[in-house]
C-alpha cells in the first residue's frame, strides 16, 4: 500500500511525497517507508502520509509498522517522536536505528 501526494503545477503532476508499507515474513507486521521532496519537508506532509498509512494498516489486520533508516537521520528521529514511534538501535548495524508502531 502507498500513499502519494502529488502538487498540480502548469498542468503537471508532480510526486511531492509517498509512504508505503511493503510485506514481511510476519504476517501482521509490515516494513514501512516515506520520502518527502527537500522543498516540502518540515511543513508536515510527512506526518499526514504517515498517519494516513497508519489508518488503513491497521484497519487491515497490521499490528506493527517499523522503519529502518541511519542514526543521523535527524528530521526522521523528530517525526518518529512526533508519531509515537519507539527508537532502538539496529544491532546488526550501528550507524541505524529502527523505528516501530504497535497499531
């Protein structure tokens, strides 16, 4: 399932942000992802995409979304917080860290 948010700009559409969660080999948990274009990012596009996704995930049997993405990821780590997703540190791979949602 993916979610796009797309800007109508001199009669072209243009992918301004996607969220998308993919299978996994549990059936009730679901790999997730989000890309925001630079210019859209920190005016809260982001968190609506992901809140949409979280809508329809759980209203579709998934009990758990989790993303994947480097530590430094700043802006990721705040709208991470900001949805109430919990943080722990890849252990296979230092340099990321893992961020999950219990729906």
């Amino acid at each position: 399932m993916a979610f796009i948010a797309t800007l109508q700009e001199e009669g072209q559409e243009t992918q301004i942000g996607v969220s998308r969660f993919a299978p996994n080999n549990k059936e009730d948990v679901r790999e997730m992802a989000l890309t925001i274009a630079d210019s859209w990012q920190k005016q809260g596009l982001g968190k609506l995409l992901c809140e949409k996704l979280f809508e329809f995930a759980k209203d579709h049997g998934v009990k758990k979304l989790y993303s994947v993405e480097l530590a430094d990821n700043q802006a990721m780590h705040d709208l991470a917080r900001e949805l109430g997703m919990t943080a722990t540190t890849d252990k296979d791979d230092a340099k990321q860290v893992i961020y999950s949602l219990t729906l």
